[in-house]
C-alpha cells in the first residue's frame, strides 16, 4: 500500500559550504574527491538512498556553479533511477534537489536552507555533508523519533576516550605546561554527536530566529543546531548513530572514508 499521502513530509538540508582548510585542497570540503566522486555526491546518494526525504536541499558555497552543477547532475540520476524503477512497477520516492548559496557561518547556511524548504514540510534533518558515509538506518532511527513525538533527535555514540576539562596555566605553572587539569567527566554520561539532526520545522525555524541577536560571543558558543533548541528549552532526544559516520575534516579523515568504501560497505556508497 501507497503511504506517502499520509506520512509527514520531510526534508533534508545537506549542509556543503565549508572552505575545507584543513583537509589541504585548496577547494571546498564538498568538491574534494572520495572513491572516484565528490564528498557531495556521496552525501547526497546516502540521504536519497535512505528514502525518507521529499526534498533535499543543499547549501553550497555562494557562487560556486560546480557544486551546483553536481548537484543537478545527481537530480537527473535521481529521475532516471526513479523512471527506470517505474517501469518495473516500483513508487519510491523521488526527492526534489534544490540549491541555496550558504553564508558565512554554518547558521548562517541552515537559515538560508530552512527559508527555501517546499511549503507542506513538517519534519527536517540538519545533515553535514562531510559526514558523507552516514549509514541509512540513522536517518531511519531520526526519523522515526521525529514520527514517535520527538521536536529534536539527535544520533550519538558513546565516548571511548577519557575526557577532562582543563584551565590555562599561569605563573610558575605556566613553564611546565599550558593547561593544568580541573576534573575528569564521567564518561559513562557523554556522548559524542554526528548528523543528521532532526527537528520539528516550526520548532528549528524559531530556534534560529531568536538565534539571529546573538552576540558574537553567543554564536560563538553555539556548536550545532540541537543547541539553537537546547536554548529554547525543548527537550532533544538521542538515538543511536554509528562509526561509519566519522567527519571527514582532517587528511587523516578522508584516508579513513577510503578505507570505508573499499571495505564491505563500499558498493552500496560508490555504486549508489
């Protein structure tokens, strides 16, 4: 039975406007090649194979026709796909590809996207394109807490490492180290956060509009969009994300995104 009449439009914002400094290119993180395509062209194959999105809009750096052209290039793969399965009597869902130029903040480039999202849409997940590898069942796992009550989810993984927190040195201190220990958290209790967040629209929208008179120092602080809602005193749930959803940031990230395509995982990613 055909349920798409039914069930909660939702759109994913593909978050692509980072400069990718660190990762040594001299281009955009979304450009850089990863197993013969584009960061992006990953990132987008892993948000429509998870077949949850009506539309996908994506937030490039302004003024950059490549990117863009990418991203048109994977809507026509998408209809040609969606027109092949068709044919053989499937009704998947094709998601809409749109494009908005991002700002000068990752903030900035979500409220760019949120305010281009198709009229009708209740439900939207944040989603870095540098976390190119996402596996679909977290998008389900968001998806799905977002369908069961939730105005924001969140996909975590427990912390392996220890974690202390930590002061400047000063004085006499200052000559041994920089940073002197202050206490050690309880490991047990943190988590590590990835994408895609997911959000009740209304309830994203509002957070970035009392977001937009922040101070340089209150924007600052802010790290990501669960936070904007965090502020406004909604409650954000966590669901369970997964290691293949490393960041792509450092040269060391992306050997690491190799190793993933060429291991079991890979066909799924590199043949789409």
């Amino acid at each position: 039975m055909n349920t798409a009449s039914t069930a909660p439009v939702t759109a994913v914002i593909l978050v692509a406007a980072g400069s990718g400094q660190r990762l040594g290119y001299g281009m955009p993180k979304a450009k850089v090649p990863l197993g013969g395509d584009s960061i992006l062209t990953h990132a987008l194959r892993g948000v429509a194979a998870a077949g949850i999105a009506g539309q996908i809009c994506v937030a490039i750096p302004p003024g950059d026709p490549e990117l863009r052209a990418q991203c048109e290039a994977f809507a026509a793969e998408l209809q040609a796909e969606h027109t092949r399965t068709a044919a053989q009597g499937e009704d998947g869902l094709l998601p809409a590809v749109t494009t908005v130029d991002g700002g000068a903040s990752r903030a900035d480039s979500v409220r760019a996207a949120l305010s281009a999202l198709a009229p009708g849409t209740q439900f939207v997940l944040v989603h870095d394109a540098a976390r190119a590898l996402t596996p679909e069942s977290v998008f389900h796992r968001v998806a799905a807490a977002l369908t069961a009550g939730a105005v924001a989810v969140i996909p975590v993984i427990h912390v392996v490492d220890t974690i202390k927190t930590v002061d400047p040195t000063f004085g006499d201190d200052a000559d041994i180290a920089p940073e002197i220990v202050t206490g050690t958290a309880p490991r047990e209790m943190l988590r590590a956060v990835q994408t895609p967040q997911g959000f009740d629209l209304a309830t994203l929208r509002g957070a970035h509009e009392a977001a937009v008179g922040f101070d340089g120092a209150q924007a600052a602080a802010v790290t990501d969009d669960a936070m904007l809602v965090e502020l406004l005193g909604f409650p954000v749930h966590a669901v369970r994300g997964a290691s293949q959803s490393l960041k792509i940031t450092t040269p060391l990230d992306l050997i690491l995104a190799e190793g993933l395509l060429e291991g079991p995982l890979g066909v799924r990613w590199v043949e789409g």
